[in-house]
C-alpha cells in the first residue's frame, strides 16, 4: 500500500499502532486491578471474617452480584492515563533504535 509500502510508516502508524496496544494492554490487565482494589479495600468483621477469602473468590462473588462488566470499572481512567505513557515510550524506543543501529525496533 503507498509507494514501497510508505503508508505503513511513519508516526501517525506509530501512534494509532501503541494507542491499540495501550486499549488491549487495559482490557487485560482491568480485571486483575478491579480485583486487587477489591481485596485491598474489603473490610474485615471484628470476628476477623472477610467477604472474601481469595481472589479467585473476590472474582466469582463480583461477577455473580454485579455482572461480567465489573471487571472493567475504573477502564477509562486507566486507559486514560496508559496511553500517552504507552505512546512516548514506543515511539521514542523506536527512535532512539534508529538513531543508534540505523534499524526500526519495532
């Protein structure tokens, strides 16, 4: 496509190339942080008893009281804040790759 395949080049295929990254990169790792803040923030009975016991626990008792879309509260800010990081950092890798070796990192 393009002259040489110049249209899969450049920045702006850099750039929508990372920002899907960033997007599956949060898909994955969303539901391992719901399930973490869980368990960090569960309160524990003066019994010592907790709402849950593991977090495959925390997991099961989420989706079964809240649905399967439980797992992905809190996605927005997340991705929000992963893709410029995810952006600058492959880009400049990259850059910084072919100023130094003459080749693409990625």
């Amino acid at each position: 496509f393009g002259k040489d395949g110049s249209a899969f080049h450049g920045l702006p295929v850099m750039f929508v190339s990372t920002l899907c990254s960033s997007f599956c990169a949060n898909v994955v790792a969303n539901p391992f942080d719901v399930v973490k803040s869980r368990m960090q923030n569960m309160p524990i009975a003066a019994d010592g008893s907790a709402a849950y016991s593991s977090m495959v626990d925390c997991f099961l008792k989420s989706i079964r009281s809240e649905g399967i879309f439980v797992l992905w509260y809190g996605f927005t800010p997340g991705f929000v804040k992963l893709a410029p990081y995810t952006v600058i950092c492959l880009t400049l890798a990259d850059k910084v790759t072919r100023a130094m070796t003459g080749k693409d990192a990625l």
